[in-house]
C-alpha cells in the first residue's frame, strides 16, 4: 500500500508505533469516529467489522461498495507484500511436473520411489565392487522406459563403454565366449544382436565424450549436461567418477570447497531443469559401516543428495549364501526407509538382479 497516498486520501491518522497501528479519526466505509486501526500486517479493524480483523482486500471491496466512482483510490488498498525470502507454506501448490523414472529393481523403487526430477542420487562403493556396473544397468533400465540417458565416465574410453553397456544389455541368452589374443576366454555380444542392441540404443543413451580439451573441467562437464538436456532431451543424468568431473587448472586450491561447489551446481542443474543427477563416487580409504560417511571428499556430497546407495560384495555374514552383492540404502531423504537389498550377479552378462528375480531383459 503507497501509505502516504492513501492514508491522506481517507482521513487524518497518528501512528501508534508500539502496536504498529495506523489510528483514523474515521472510517471511510462507515463513517466511525477515532475508531478505524491499519496495522502493519496488512489487517484492519473498526466497529463495522463486528471486532473481527479483515484484510485489506475487505477494505479495498468496501470502499468500492461505497465509493463506486472512486477506483483511483481503491489501487491504492494492496496487501502488504511478504518479506523477500519468506515463503507462505499455505500457498504452496502440489507440484505436478514431478517426473519418475523407475529404477528397473522393485524393491529400490518401493524404497526410494525412484528416480524423481529435481533430485541428486549418489553411489558408493570400493574399487571394483559393482557400482559403475549398477549404474550402466540403471542407465539401460531407463531406456527400457523410452527415456533418453547421458552418461559422463571419467574413466573408460568410448570403446570400453560399449563394450560394457552392450554386454550388459545383450543379456546371457546373447553372449559367446570367445578366445582374446592370449587365448583366455572372454564373453562378446553375439553380432547380430549387437547390430539390434546399436539401433535400440540409437539416440537414447549418450556418452559425454572427454576426449575433447578441458572436457574434463568441471565447469564444462555442466555445460555438457546442459546441452544434453536442452539438444537431447535426455532426462537421467550419470556422472561416474567425481574425481575427473572437477579436476583441471580452475586455480582453486581448496580441494573440499571445489568439491562443494560442483556437487551444489549438479543439485541447481537437476532442479533448474527438472531431471535426475546420478553421482558415482569413490569412497574413504577407512570404510565403515555409515554409508553416508563412506563417500570420499566434502561432506556435501551426501548431504546435498536425495538418496545414497552404497554397493559392494557379499561376505559370509550377510543375507544369504545365494546373493553376490548387497545394496545399501543409507539416505532416503523423500521416505525415509533404509536398510539393504541382495542382489546376484551374471558374469557372463554383467548383470545384477534381485534374490529370486529374473536378470533385466530388454526389448531390443
């Protein structure tokens, strides 16, 4: 409200700072005298309110009634704005472009709820125990949905990422085993199933190439994102290796506080642009039973994040005999439910499944 245009506009008032009240020496609407009180929370009172406080709008409504011919002064009667910063939680609406994409495991999903926009997901996990493997199968179980997936890998080259993925979605019933230049056995797609794997995967799943220079800086690694979303479409994000995604001349000497600032600029990329980031990152070289501060570097990695997953091997103590590895949900930020799921491994396919349950298979 422009008090100044308004206040003098209906009548003479004294302020009375203590209440934080605006006294007239009368009403515009009924005419009382010393009886009409603004205060500074945009609510008024007088005799012809019955003592119920109203708004400014009642007020801006009554006038109206009253002064039909007088619309000039009635703009002049706004509601008071909410202070910046502040967010009115009776105003919020439901939010209905939320987008889900399945995990492709049941029980992941009826943990987390799945891959939700807006939200960071990270993995854990020691050298070589799964978590690069369980991510490239969460990209193809993306896929499967018709959802278009970039994946960022700061440690294989474009060769041994397909080479990996397309072994993974072949599954056994589609690999060989064939004799490397030693004459060790190795499994390979069969050929004319990677010929229909290539033209399933055609224009869905998308490798930021680090080849290029300073490709692996940070800054640009966002960037790509972004042009992966805007010019792809894609919808579910990878960053395997947060080591190389931040690591280049940036002249910042504080490693924690480069860390901070790229996971920060992840978790604003998949708000802003309503998708899901998935963090693959190494953990602390002493390894605990906390998931959350298994994760190597800043503690904002997992604390920004909506959900922390660890994986690793199965020993002896742990669910059954029967299952190769176990996934640890340690954060749930949205559901809150924690606790581990068996999974078995295929290691002619790569493939991980739940205890019980069918490997993932694919309609290529």
């Amino acid at each position: 409200m422009d008090k100044t245009q308004f206040l003098d506009i209906i009548g003479k008032y004294t302020y009375d700072k203590a209440n934080g009240t605006y006294n007239y020496q009368y009403c515009p609407i009924c005419g009382a005298y010393e009886r009409l009180k603004i205060d500074d929370s945009g609510g008024w009172l007088c005799d012809c309110t019955g003592g119920e406080k109203k708004t400014l709008l009642d007020l801006k409504q009554e006038f109206l009634k009253k002064y039909p011919a007088r619309k000039d002064v009635a703009e002049l009667i706004v509601e008071k704005e909410t202070p910046t910063s502040f967010i009115n939680m009776g105003e919020i609406q439901r939010q209905e472009n939320i987008r889900v994409i399945s995990t492709g495991f049941e029980t992941i999903d009826n943990m987390t709820g799945g891959f939700q926009s807006g939200s960071l997901f990270v993995i854990t996990g020691k050298r070589g125990e799964g978590k690069s493997t369980f991510a490239g199968q969460l990209a193809l179980n993306a896929v499967e949905q018709g959802k278009k997936v970039c994946f960022y890998s700061g440690e294989l080259s474009s060769f041994m990422f397909q080479n990996w993925i397309y072994t993974q979605a072949a599954g056994n019933n589609n690999v060989e085993s064939v004799p490397d230049v030693l004459g060790m056995p190795r499994w390979q797609v069969k050929p004319e199933a990677a010929n229909k794997i290539a033209s399933w995967l055609d224009g869905k799943l998308w490798l930021y190439d680090n080849r290029y220079a300073e490709a692996n800086n940070k800054s640009n690694v966002i960037k790509g994102l972004k042009k992966a979303k805007v010019e792809l479409g894609c919808e579910l994000f990878f960053v395997d290796n947060l080591m190389t995604a931040y690591a280049g001349n940036d002249g910042e000497r504080d490693f924690y506080r480069a860390q901070s600032k790229f996971v920060i600029e992840l978790v604003n990329f998949a708000s802003e642009y309503n998708v899901c980031v998935v963090l693959i990152a190494h953990p602390k070289k002493s390894y605990t039973d906390d998931i959350n501060d298994n994760v190597s570097g800043s503690a904002d990695i997992t604390n920004l994040a909506s959900v922390v997953i660890g994986v690793r091997r199965s020993t002896s103590a742990d669910i059954t005999s029967e299952t190769d590895a176990i996934l640890t949900i340690g954060k749930n930020r949205l559901y809150g439910t924690t606790g581990a799921v068996g999974l078995c491994y295929d290691s002619t396919c790569r493939q991980l499944s739940e205890q019980g349950k069918k490997p993932s298979g694919y309609s290529w």
